[in-house]
C-alpha cells in the first residue's frame, strides 16, 4: 500500500512538473555566423592565416614554375645554337628537365597539404570556441537554444545577438591576452610609488 502511495506522489510531481515547463516559454536566440566571424578577432586572425598561406603557396609555386621555365628555355636556346655535340648531352638536360617537374609537383602537394592540414586545425579550434562559449552564455542568460541564421529559412532579427556574442568573444580574448604589469623590484629602504589613479587602455593584440 505504501509503495502504491509514494507511486501515486511520484507521478503527481512528475505531471505537476511537466505542466510548469509546458508553461515556461521557450526562449530562442540566433546568431549570425558570418557576421560573427567578421567581428571576432580570432577569426579575423584566421583570415589573415588563410590569406598569408595561400599567398606564401603561391609565390612559392610560381618560383618552382619560372625555374623550369628558365632551364626549358635554356634547353632550347642550346640546341638551336648546336650546343649540344651529343644526344646523349641533350638527353641528359631534358631528364634533369623532368626530374625538377617530379619533384616540383611533390613539394608543391606536400605544401597544400600542410597548408589545408593547419587550416582545419586552426578552424577546428575557432568553431570549438565559439560554440564552448555560445553554450556559457546561454546558460547565463537562460536561453533554451541559440540557432545558426545560415541554418534557418526565418527568425525574427529581434532575437538576433551576433553583436553581443561577438563582444562577449572579444572581451575574453582581450582578457587572456592583456599583458600583464611587471612591477620592478624594491630596493632597500625604497618605497614602490602608488600607481596613477587611471592608465591608458591597453591595446589588445
């Protein structure tokens, strides 16, 4: 008879439970995704990476591709003056020709592949942070779900918090990366003057 009873109270604060949440609204936010990158500096940073490895690939493969170029011309330039007093000297240019294509291409891949393979990790690590943080601020502001906008045909923009969230980032990694005051040591019998009442801001990195 007991366990009918405490079975019964138990359902009851279920239900009586389950009412009060069907109460509750639900409270949704979004963000802008592609908003949020332009404003975050670490994904600002990110972008700048993108560009500087892109750039460095291909001035890199433009090098590669002038130096075969050079030494194709100078094969041409050889046997059209009759510089070649064997085939066998000539044959040995147009191998050495090949041998830098081979090895051109393969620096060439082994550099995209180092330069896509930072590129994710360094993505990973930006998506990784800002959902670690989304899911924080949700938390602190009682929020049920914070939505993607890229990821949705409509949400009202007055439940858009991009701007917010983007500060929010920025403020903690100005946090983290602030430098930090290094007092110099006190000499003997000398007292470390108080520090002014106000400083210039510190420009963030």
């Amino acid at each position: 008879m007991k366990k009918i009873i405490l079975l019964a109270v138990a359902m009851f604060s279920l239900s009586v439970m389950a009412q009060e949440a069907a109460q509750q609204p639900f409270s949704i936010r979004y963000i802008d995704e592609s908003a949020l990158y332009q404003q975050y500096i670490v994904a600002q940073q990110y972008q700048q990476l993108q560009n500087k490895l892109r750039t460095d690939f291909q001035a890199a493969e433009k090098k590669k591709r002038d130096q075969i170029e050079a030494f194709y011309n100078q094969i041409v330039k050889k046997n059209k003056n009759g510089q070649y007093k064997t085939q066998k000297a000539m044959e040995a240019d147009q191998n050495k020709l090949e041998q830098m294509q081979n090895n051109a291409q393969k620096e060439m891949e082994t550099m995209q592949q180092h330069m896509e393979s930072q590129l994710n990790q360094e993505a990973q690590k930006l998506a990784n942070e800002i959902d670690f943080f989304l899911a924080d601020y949700a938390v602190r502001n009682g929020y049920d779900a914070i939505l993607r906008k890229e990821a949705s045909m409509f949400i009202n923009p007055k439940w858009d918090v991009t701007e917010e969230v983007a500060e929010g980032l920025n403020a903690r990694y100005n946090a983290a990366h602030a430098p930090e005051a290094k007092a110099e040591p006190e000499k003997d019998g000398q007292v470390t003057p108080a520090a002014p009442a106000t400083t210039p801001a510190t420009q963030a990195k």
